[in-house]
C-alpha cells in the first residue's frame, strides 16, 4: 500500500511569513494527525481529524496554527505568522483500518527552518 | 498530564552486547507503542504493546510491558550496527488515540 504522503519535504521561511504544509493518508485511514517533532525531542501531537471533524486540537497553537481536511482525506497545515520556535519537522499520520489499537503510519515529514 | 519517560537518552554499545531500554509512563494505559526513526526519517512501527504481560518479538528486538508497573521494556540481543536509530515509545492519552511520546533513545551501535 502506498505510504503517506508529505509535501513539501524542507521549506525555509523569515519570521512573520507564513507557510503551508499538505498530507496526503493512506488510502482508507479516517483518522489523521499532525505532529511536531523538534530537534532532538519525540512528537507532539498538534491535531488529530477523524473523517473531516476534529477529535482533538488542544494541544494546537490557535493564534498561529491552522489546519483543516476537507473532504475527510487531504489535510494542510498552516502556520501564519512563523515564529523561530516553529522550525521543526512536521509529520503528518494515519491510522483506521484496524481500529483504535492500529499503530499510526507516518509520512516523511515537512522540515521547516524559521530564519 | 501524561508523561513518558525513557532511560538512558543516549546508548553506545558494541555489536553482540545486550541491552534493555526502559520506559516508565505516569498514568494508567493498557497499550504501548514502539517506533523506530532513522536520521532524517520519519517514525516506522517496531510494536504495539496491547496488555499487560504483553511480549513481542522481532529479530534482535524484544518489548514486553508491565501495566501495573507502568513500564515498558525494549531488550536488544546481540546488537548489529543496523540497529543503530532513535528508539521511541508512546502511551495513548486516556481512551483516545493520541500518543504521548517519549524523549527517545538514541543507539549507537559500534563495530
């Protein structure tokens, strides 16, 4: 099966700009996350869709961040504006097929350096 | 709040040694998660822990957990450079899906 797919895979950006990140799940997967991955740190969860609704988001900086999945497949994450603390790499996730013990399935990642 | 811990963070051993990381987690879950994450790769599923007692084993590596303890072990046997990577584990939060990941272990395994 096809993996999850990420794009771009790096973007550099100034503070103050804004960026977009695009997830594309494996085919199936209803449930979807976004995930923080600082240098040196396991991921943090930012948001979590089930189909297009969101389950959990409390973890999301609401000020800055937003992300949404129309459709209940594609998802995009944006970060406006982009602050130094925000270069990280942004994974995106799946899970579904096999119910609530499924592991997630990761894609490759956006690395974003804030400059 | 949820918290993951693991021990040690950074792990040099020699090929053929045995090692065991650990993972202790501050609230009750009856499941746990490895991953394993490459350089400059993203997270691949190594197990899924799924009650207490639990046992899995794959190759040179084997994860157990103790539920009531709150703690998850991940043996090494006779380490092989491969192995080399960042080891996670993750705990659900409460009955969700979101997974509270560890700091990682990161593994160096020498010649």
């Amino acid at each position: 099966e096809a993996g999850v797919a990420q794009s771009p895979r790096y973007k550099i950006i100034e503070k103050r700009q804004s960026v977009a990140f695009w997830c594309n799940p494996i085919s199936g997967h209803a449930t979807l996350y976004w995930y923080q991955q600082i240098l040196g740190q396991g991921p943090k969860l930012l948001i979590q869709f089930q189909n297009n609704g969101v389950v959990d988001d409390s973890q999301l900086p609401k000020d800055r961040f937003s992300a949404e999945r129309l459709k209940g497949v594609d998802s995009t994450l944006k970060i406006q504006p982009a602050k130094l603390e925000d270069s990280a790499v942004y994974l995106c996730a799946s899970s579904g097929l096999q119910g609530r013990n499924s592991p997630l399935h990761f894609g490759n990642g956006t690395r974003l350096t804030v400059t | 709040e949820l918290k993951v811990e693991q021990n040690p963070l950074f792990l040099s051993m020699q090929e053929g040694k045995n090692y065991t990381i650990y993972c202790n987690y501050s609230t009750t879950s009856d499941r746990l998660y490895w991953y394993r994450q490459d350089p400059g790769k993203s997270l691949e599923s190594l197990f899924v822990l799924l009650s207490n007692g639990a046992v899995k084993q794959e190759g040179r590596l084997m994860a157990s957990l103790d539920t009531k303890a709150r703690l998850s072990t991940l043996h090494i046997t006779a380490a092989v450079h491969d192995l080399s990577a960042t080891y996670f584990c993750a705990v659900p939060f409460v009955l969700g899906s979101r997974l509270t990941f560890g700091e990682g272990t990161q593994l160096t395994v020498n010649p």
